[in-house]
C-alpha cells in the first residue's frame, strides 16, 4: 500500500472532509494514484488509510480517509534540539 505525506489541515468543507494530496511532494507515488485505490496517508502525528478520489473540477487528488484506521505515530524528536 502507497504512503503519501498530507497536510490534513487541507480537508475539504464538503460531507465527506477528503483531504488533498499534493503531488508535487511526491511525484513518483502521485503518478500510480488512480481512484479507488486505498493508500496510507501520512503526517508527522498519524496514519489513516484512504480510498483514492480525483477531482475533476478542480483537477486534483483527494483522499477519503477511513477514521476507524486512524493510528497514532510515535513523537519524533527534533534532531538538534538539547
């Protein structure tokens, strides 16, 4: 299953609160992303997985997250900071 890095402070106002995904982040994933596939999205806090939508109107990718799957992530300490 794909991981792909999101802003989740990008979730769309509509019912379903998909979250956007920018491919430019990650260009290589992006380029296999079709609707309907289910992937893991990701930020520095937590993991869901998602089912994959595109977005004809607006031209861009959105993420259905499935919040029964959210996992909290382990707190990564910044590196440097004493």
């Amino acid at each position: 299953m794909a991981r792909l890095y999101v802003d989740f402070n990008t979730m769309t106002t509509d019912p379903k609160a998909r979250v956007y995904i920018n491919t430019q982040i990650q260009p290589v994933l992006a380029q296999d992303l079709r609707p309907g596939l289910v992937v893991t999205l990701y930020d520095e806090e937590m993991e869901v997985a998602a089912l994959v939508e595109f977005d004809q109107q607006d031209q861009v990718w959105l993420g259905q997250p499935y919040w029964s799957t959210r996992r909290d992530l382990p707190v990564q300490e910044k590196s440097g900071s004493h």
